[in-house]
C-alpha cells in the first residue's frame, strides 16, 4: 500500500455550517464530518506517492482515478465498513466525486457540488474562438472589452484552465473528456440502487466576475455573457 498523507484545513466555515448541531438539533442522529484537501492542495503540502514512480510525467503524475483511490483509502481508515457518504467537494473535486460515486456504488448517498467545474468541455469552448474567421466583433466587444482586450483574455483562459495546462497539483487532467463524457455519465450509483441526492450550488456572479478580473483580467462583460452563462447550461 502506498503511504498517504492528508492535511486537514480550512473547511472550518463550512463543517461550521453543515455541524449536527446547527442542522440536526432535534434528532438523535449526529453525522461526522471529515475535510481533507487533495496531494498538492491547500494545506496538504505533500505531492501524491504516484507522482514518485519512475516514468510519470511531471505536472501531468497522477490522474483522477489515483484521486479517487486516496479518497477511498482514506474512508477506509476512518469509516472501516457500511460508509454512508455526502461528499461535499469543490471545482475540480467534483469530477473526483462523480467517479468516487460510480467506482463505489452503494457508499455514496449524497452529492453537494459547490462551484464545479465542467467536465466534459475546455474552457475556450464557452467563447467564441479568437483564431477563426467568422467570429463577430459585436459577440465579443462591451463597454469594458475591446477585440484587443478579449484575444487576450482569450488566450489567458486558456493557459489557465484548458486540460493541457499543467499543474502544481501534478494532476492529469488531459483525459477529463474521455472519464466524463457528458454531464449524465458515468451513471451515479446511490444507496439500495437508488441515485444519490444531488444539489449543485453555482457562484455570486458578480463577485466571480470581479474575482477574474482582478486575477486574470478577464473582462466582466465576457464572463458573465459566456462563461458564467454556458456553465449553467453544461450543468
């Protein structure tokens, strides 16, 4: 077995938010609740044993499958058998908890999805394409964007979060498409041959649009009109 090594961190508004004590104040059943960030994010500073192997690529180590068996092993070690799952993940986590689900049917009874990426698109497909030539100047030009500004802004989104760019987090994300084909599969497999509960909760739009703008200084107009927009739609 590989060692794994998972730091705990700062989910504490959250696990404050969903604690027994708040939601559950009047029943006997008291939930425990289990944070963890993956190898190479947040506080756990440590990159994934795999990344170790002789021939991995670095930035391109591990895969989501090598993220769904850390997070088995560590629900092994703290829940030993009959685990009865809510994952509450973010981003990309939701891509690992979509497979957790389908690998490992029957632990899995619920799916809290907090601002989640898209699987099965890259990110430039949500704008219209900078390259080709029949792209309309009026698609793309605003009060806060001019064509200068969006080719740009463009090629920052791509080599930002297109599934070639690597990773700090040593994370494989260039066979996303081919794992999560469309939004509707792989098939989620709840409890008793039931589907699990699914909620999916999107950002502030306004906020996430100043947010990329002060990161990536991508125009306002352009994130709301495509990106926030055709999230929505891919859900």
């Amino acid at each position: 077995m590989l060692q794994r090594k998972f730091v705990f961190k700062h989910w504490y508004l959250l696990t404050r938010l969903l604690s027994p004590s708040r939601l559950l104040s009047t029943s006997s059943v008291k939930p425990s609740i289990l944070t963890y960030d993956r190898h190479g994010q947040g506080a756990t500073t440590s990159q994934d044993p795999v990344d170790d192997i002789p021939g991995t690529d670095p930035g391109y180590d591990h895969d989501l499958n090598d993220a769904v068996n850390d997070l088995h092993e560590l629900i092994q070690v703290t829940v030993a058998t009959n685990p009865k799952l809510v994952l509450v993940v973010g981003s990309i986590g939701a891509h690992v908890a979509r497979i957790y689900a389908h690998k490992h049917p029957a632990t899995v009874e619920g799916l809290l999805f907090l601002d989640s990426s898209i699987g099965n698109a890259e990110a430039t497909d949500l704008w219209p394409n900078s390259h080709t030539s029949d792209i309309k100047e009026s698609d793309v030009v605003g009060d806060d964007c001019t064509p200068k500004q969006y080719i740009e802004a463009y090629a920052t989104l791509g080599r930002t979060f297109n599934t070639d760019i690597k990773s700090s987090e040593g994370l494989e994300r260039r066979d996303f498409l081919q794992l999560l084909p469309k939004p509707s599969s792989p098939k989620l497999q709840g409890l008793n041959g039931k589907e699990p509960w699914l909620k999916v909760i999107g950002h502030d739009s306004e906020p996430s649009a100043e947010e990329m703008w002060r990161i990536s200084k991508i125009p306002k107009s352009i994130n709301r009109n495509y990106t926030q927009l055709q999230v929505f739609l891919f859900l």
